[in-house]
C-alpha cells in the first residue's frame, strides 16, 4: 500500500489510518547498547508504549539508547522513518538483533511494516517475518515489550 511518507506513528495515523484494517500496523525502533557494537531492532504494535527499561532487563544489556541516524543508513540502509525488520537483510555484519513483542506472534493479524522506504506498507504474517529474519542469520528474540 503506497501513501505519503510517515516519520512517526502519528504521522502514519494520518497519511495512512485506513491500513488499521488490514492489520497491525508495527513501529520498529532501532536502539544501541551503550559502549558496544550490539544493536536492538524493537518491533510492536504500533498503539504500544515500549518500555526499554524493561527490555534492557530482560535481554541483559547495558543502558539502550536510540541509533543516530549516522547508525542507521551504516547497519541498516535505511534512514529515520524506514525503519523496518526488513531491512535486516543489509545487515551484512549480523550487529542487530531483531525484538518481536509477544504481542504480535501470538495474534492471527497481518503485520504492516515498510518496504524499506516510509512511502509504503506491506502486510505479512508474523510467521512469514520471522523466516525471513532468520534466512538473514539474525537473531530472533520474543518477549513481553
């Protein structure tokens, strides 16, 4: 589904509400381990307030802070807005580990994520992401954000 470019969740509310029913739309968020090379891709549904706080508990790291924007186009290949667990597939270094919500595996719901580029969405099955992620040697990690 093409629609005008969306930097945040309220902006996607906007140029694109109608998606709702297509499914669940997700917000990623690309976030860095502090003093290290790990990375974290956070995937939940896009209503839902993430708590890093809870997040760093639970996978054992160090304080997590946003990637700067520097970060993103160099792991990703993608800039802010884009983000998207498709883009794991430029991840050539495997420096990112992919967080899905529980949320979202265990729903019957299609999952709206970008094509790589903020102008457009496209609906797969939690299960289709996840094999997809894995075929790029990625780690997947489950839990309650």
């Amino acid at each position: 589904h093409e629609h005008d470019a969306a930097f945040t969740m309220e902006e996607m509310e906007k140029v694109a509400g109608g998606l709702a029913e297509y499914g669940i739309v997700v917000k990623n968020l690309f976030l860095k381990e502090h003093n290290s090379d790990r990375y974290f891709l956070i995937v939940a549904g896009g209503n839902k307030r993430v708590d890093i706080k809870s997040v760093r508990k639970y996978l054992g790291v160090k304080p997590l802070s946003f990637a700067t924007e520097e970060q993103l186009e160099e792991k990703l290949s993608v800039t802010g807005g884009s983000v998207t667990p498709l883009a794991v597939l430029f991840d050539t270094e495997k420096a990112a580990s992919v967080v899905i919500d529980d949320d979202l595996r265990t729903g019957e719901e299609l999952l709206g994520v970008h094509p790589c580029d903020n102008t457009a969405t496209v609906f797969v099955t939690y299960k289709e992401l996840e094999r997809f992620v894995e075929s790029c040697g990625h780690t997947l990690i489950n839990m309650q954000v």
